[in-house]
C-alpha cells in the first residue's frame, strides 16, 4: 500500500471513469470523498452513493445545487443573451463553475487538501473547474489523473479501464454503451466523441434525449406568456391550459417540459475549444432557447439603442469569458454586474408560440416599452417633423460623398 497522503474530494458522477479514479486514488494513498453533484441530471442518486461507499470512500456528499444553478447562473446568461460562437447556449460552461463552487465548500469543510475530477486533457472542462476552485481556494491542490502520465498510460483506452474495473468489483455496465459521450444538466445535454468525432456523420436516431422529434412533434403549437422583471423571467403561463410557474427552478423546468415536447433546441455545431482545438458537439437546450428569444425581444423593445450596442459586445466578451472558465474571474464579474445593471428597465411580457422545433415570437408588452405607437405611426404626424429628414441626410452623405469623390480621382490616375 502506498503511503497516506490526505484526504481528496473527488468530483464524481458515478460513471467508469470517476468510479476507476476512486479506486486509483486510494491505491495511491488518499482518502477519498465522493462529492456529486445534482445538477437536474436523471440519475438514480442513491444507487450513485452506495457504489462510492463499496468502492472505499470515506463519505459520499450528494447536494442537490439545481435551484441555485438557475438562479445565479443560468439567470445572468439570459440577462446576457449569452451565446458562445453565435449557436452555443453555455450549458455545460455554466454549470461547471457551480459544481465547482460545492466541490470547494466540501474540501474545506473536510479539511482535505486536495480536490480531483475525472475531465479529460483535452477538453475545456478540466479548466473550468480547476480556475473555479483555485479562484475560490488559492491553495487548494488539484489532482487531474488523465492529466498525469502514470495514468493515462496505464489506461490508454478503454477496454483497458474496462480491465481495471473488473479487477477491482468496479460495477461496469452489462449492455454496450451509446457510441458518444453524454453529458446531462438542467440546462441541456451534450454529446460528443465516439462516431460524433467524425463530422460528417449524421447524428442517428434515438441520440437525442431531451427533445423530441419536430416532425413527429405536436400538430398544435403552445402558445406562452412570460413575464420578465430586470430581465429575468419570473412567470409563465400557458394560455391553453391556464398553467402557470413562478420560481425559478419550476418554471425552467416547465419550459424543458414544453420545448422538449416541441423539438425546440436542438443544434449540431464544430466550435473552438479553449485549448486549442475544434470540436464537434450536439446540444439540447430547450429552455434556454425559449429563454434566449423571449429576453432578445423584451430587450430590444426596452432598452436604448446606444445602451444595446454597448451591451451587445459585453455579452460577446461574457460569453467568451463563461465558456473558457472564467466565470469568478474579476472581468467576469465586473461583467456581470454591468449587464445587470443594463437589464433595470427590461420588464414586461412576451407572448411566444412553441411549434415543431422553432419559437414565434407573437407580441410583447411593457410599462417600461421605448416604443411610440403615434411617433412610428404612417397615419400620424406625431412629435415629428418630415423635413428634418432631409437635413439629416444631406449631413449623413457628406462622408459618402467625399469618399467617393476621392475614389474617382484615384480611378482616373491610374487608368492614365
């Protein structure tokens, strides 16, 4: 046996890989605690519990983080509009640093000097946890096996972790795995690796998990009233059944329910990790896609046109800045601030229909509404004067016609 070495917290989830690490860690001296976290994904916890404690772990912390996902995470990308590479709506960027934050709190709270996840190498994951937990705890140690030589070469693919699980009692699954890997929270599922990697190939049937097919999707479409304050949704309704949810973990989950049913959220996308490469992923994200064109349209019918522009490019930045792991970064949170601060006046309802994969936008309303009926109107003069226009325009063609100007005389030279 090695030599003791201290307590770790392990992020685990109850699969091969952090069910092998666990084992790998106490032959390696430590003294494992299995932390997971429930974060909306289906999974039999209890199930997830009793394993770590027969695989030798001292404790197994199980916290259920869903509703502050939501509230403190999820909520300040919609405020954002956060969309990483104009498709990817941050699902798993988001949660990462949420895990991470409970992982901390438990090493402390054990007084182990060390933390482990199972995240890959390659992948953006293994950065954000790790910026997460070193921001939050400075001097905590993180333990990265598929980082370390004497691991991964040990294990250089599967079949050979499969030969280490069953050496050790390590339950492994009695049917073959999906050819891909998943990754499941409230927000969304991803999937990637596997036959995935080749982006070619057309995801097959039955992939998708979260999401039903929009052509075998309902024939009627839902038709939905959110209310946002401080752009954040605070109330939905649906005005077929009268149904309603006001907190936020019911309504998100309200929202998954009924764009699921729709086929609403699904996307197929190659996009740049932060580490250096493109990767291929698909993605569910039904409520967040309803989410994301709700908030886009109140805020565009609230907000000031310059203040927009401005808000749009910290959204691109914060974004950015969510997706490679910088979540409690100083710029990050300067971010979240600023956006917060942009998103006072958006308040209001927005009535969207739900239909065979897409979301309308049907009307909006607001107290706080920038928008001048008799202003914009064509039968009406309003508090506005035609013949300004023409003004306006001479003063805006100015530039247009001095640089045109210039181009002719460079044209004529040359062809001298």
């Amino acid at each position: 046996m090695a030599q003791p070495k201290g307590t770790v917290v392990l992020a685990y989830s109850g699969g091969l890989d952090t069910s092998c690490i666990l084992v790998w860690l106490k032959e390696q001296g430590y003294d494992v605690v299995a932390y997971l976290a429930n974060i909306g994904q289906k999974e039999d916890f209890e199930a997830a519990r009793k394993k770590a404690l027969a695989l030798g772990a001292e404790k197994v912390y199980i916290e259920d983080i869903s509703k502050e996902f939501v509230e403190e995470f999820i909520w300040p990308a919609v405020q954002a509009n956060a969309l990483y590479e104009d498709r990817y709506l941050l699902g798993t960027a988001l949660a990462r640093p949420c895990i991470a934050r409970k992982l901390v709190e438990i090493a402390q709270q054990e007084s182990a000097q060390y933390v482990a996840h199972g995240a890959t190498g390659k992948g953006n994951d293994q950065v954000r946890f790790e910026l997460t937990c070193y921001a939050l705890c400075p001097k905590i140690k993180v333990i990265a096996p598929w980082r370390l030589p004497e691991f991964y070469q040990r294990f250089p693919g599967r079949r050979e972790l499969m030969d280490y699980a069953k050496k050790h009692g390590i339950p492994v699954p009695v049917t073959p795995q999906t050819p891909w890997s998943m990754d499941e929270n409230l927000m969304h599922i991803s999937y990637e690796a596997g036959i995935l990697e080749n982006p070619k190939n057309q995801a097959p049937p039955g992939l998708y998990t979260k999401t039903r097919d929009p052509a075998t999707s309902p024939n009627t479409p839902d038709v939905l009233e959110i209310e946002f304050e401080r752009g954040v949704p605070v109330k939905v309704t649906n005005t077929g059944d009268g149904a309603t949810r006001s907190s936020a973990l019911e309504l998100f989950v309200y929202l998954n329910d009924i764009a699921g049913k729709h086929g609403v959220g699904r996307i197929d996308i190659v996009e740049n990790r932060f580490v250096g490469m493109k990767s291929r992923g698909i993605y569910e994200t039904p409520a967040g896609t309803i989410l994301y064109h709700a908030h886009l349209d109140i805020e565009a019918f609230t907000m000031d046109r310059e203040v927009r522009k401005i808000k749009q490019g910290l959204a691109l930045k914060f974004s950015e800045l969510v997706y490679n792991g910088f979540w409690h970064s100083p710029e990050c949170e300067f971010l979240r601030q600023c956006i917060g601060r942009s998103q006072e006046a958006v308040v209001g309802t927005v009535r969207l229909s739900v239909f065979k994969g897409q979301v309308y936008i049907l009307g909006r309303e607001s107290p706080r509404s920038l928008y001048n009926e008799e202003l914009v109107s064509m039968n009406v003069q309003g508090d506005y004067e035609p013949a300004d226009a023409t003004g306006f325009i001479n003063i805006n063609s100015l530039r247009l016609k001095e640089y045109h100007r210039l181009q002719s005389k460079v044209t004529v030279k040359q062809d001298e």
